[in-house]
C-alpha cells in the first residue's frame, strides 16, 4: 500500500512541474512576440536633448 501511495504522489508531483514547465513556457513565448516590437530596453543610453532650458543653468 506505501508503495502505491509514493508512485501517487511521484506521478502527481511530475504532473505538476510538466504543468508549471508549460505555463512558464507559453508566459515567456507570449510575452516576447506582444512587446518585442514596442518595448525598449532600459539600460539603453539615452544622450540628453540640449537647448530645453530644463536644466538649473537655464539654458
């Protein structure tokens, strides 16, 4: 009886990580294809725009 109540839970458990591998999967997959073509990066150098006048020299 022990023996079946381990393969249980061995085969419950392997259902579960196939299930949350899958997810994590169609997560990533989903994500990259809707913001690929929008998204920027943002460690990306960005040069300040000179002549605002927002800075504290005025100018």
């Amino acid at each position: 009886m022990s023996v079946k109540l381990i393969h249980s839970r061995l085969y419950a458990q392997a259902a579960t990580l196939a299930a949350l591998g899958a997810a994590a999967s169609l997560e990533m997959d989903g994500g990259r294809e809707a913001t690929a073509a929008t998204a920027r990066d943002p460690h990306e150098y960005r040069a300040r725009r000179r002549g605002g006048g927002d800075d504290a020299r005025g100018g």
